[in-house]
C-alpha cells in the first residue's frame, strides 16, 4: 500500500479549511472536473510515488466520504513531464464501484461512509507517468438546482510493469467530455 498525503493541511493535526477544496463540482463542463477544483494550477512540485502494475493503492478522505455515491479510478499518461501535465489528454477507467444492486430501494455503496477507498493497478498497465483520479459522485435529481455533485482529485504515479505483456489502455476518453448536465445514468439515488 503506497501513502502520499496531497491534501494541504497547516501541520499534522488540524486540516486547513478551504473550501475551494471541499464544494462539489456541479458543472461536467469545466476542466476542475479532471483532479479537481484549480487542482493542476495548485501543484507545486507534487511528489510522485512509484507503484507497480498489480499494485493496491487507495485515496483517503477526511473525515470520509460524506455522501453516497458511486465512485471510480482513472489514469491518464503524461505525454512529457508529469509536473506540467493537466490531465488534457486521454484517460481510461481501472474500476468503478457502482452499488446499487436491484430495485429494493436499499442503497448499498461499498466504499460509504468509510475514509478510505483502495484499488488494483491494472497489472497490464504500461510503464509510465500518470496522473492518478479518483471520483466520487452524489448523484442529485438532474431537475434540482445543480443536479450531480463531483469530488474528485489526483496523485501522481509512475507505474512500473516489468512484464513483456502490457496491455493497451482502453476505451479512452477526455475530461471534461464523460458527462453532461441532465444525462441519463446518473439518476437520484433515493428513488
């Protein structure tokens, strides 16, 4: 299990408050939804853990995930340097956790409430830089006053695969693009 702490904190017991890192992002539309809000313009030498392809790595959040939701895991590769990447280029899905299972009305999310969230690197996954994104969505009614709520943020990766096998990443997708307001899919999770 790889740990990089990526969220700004005045020192290692009081987390600094800035909303500008806790508000949803609402619109699909704004580039804030690759690693969040003004995230790529923030980074000032981000540190880069080295992972293997089969690696577990993880996200944690404080205090945890507030809402229920599905969530998601994406890489996007670094064309050039990692430092100066925005994550404009192409991005593929590693693992989506859904939850709800059939139409009893329970809402199962497995990663809800907990703090932490961890996942598989692919062990296909080529050698290379990437910018690592989780995504968290509380999916409101498309009709409410701003429909779907994104957490989202990114870590840096430098993933080793010391295989002969390295698979090619697919389907790819840009983001923003994978979303538009009132698109069906993300329905309101209470009905």
């Amino acid at each position: 299990m790889h740990h990089r702490k990526i969220s700004p904190q005045d020192n290692g017991n009081n987390p600094k408050f800035d909303y500008d890192y806790i508000i949803p992002i609402v619109d699909p539309s704004l580039p804030d939804l690759r690693c969040g809000r003004n995230a790529t313009k923030a980074w000032s030498r981000p540190k880069t853990a080295v992972v293997h392809a089969g690696d577990t790595v993880g996200f944690a959040r404080w205090p945890n995930l507030y809402h229920p939701g599905p969530a998601t895991a994406w890489l996007s590769r670094a064309p050039g340097l990692l430092d100066e990447y925005e994550g404009d280029g192409d991005w593929f899905k590693i693992l989506s956790v859904v939850g709800r299972t059939n139409h009893c009305g329970q809402i199962k999310f497995p990663h809800f409430p907990h703090r932490t969230w961890n996942f598989t690197i692919p062990e296909r996954t080529p050698t290379g830089d990437y910018l690592l994104r989780f995504e968290h969505i509380y999916p409101l009614p498309v009709d409410s006053i701003q429909g779907a709520q994104f957490y989202t943020n990114c870590a840096h990766v430098r993933i080793v695969n010391s295989e002969s096998d390295e698979g090619t990443p697919g389907p790819l997708v840009k983001i923003p693009g994978i979303y538009t307001f009132g698109q069906k899919g993300r329905h309101h999770i209470y009905v």
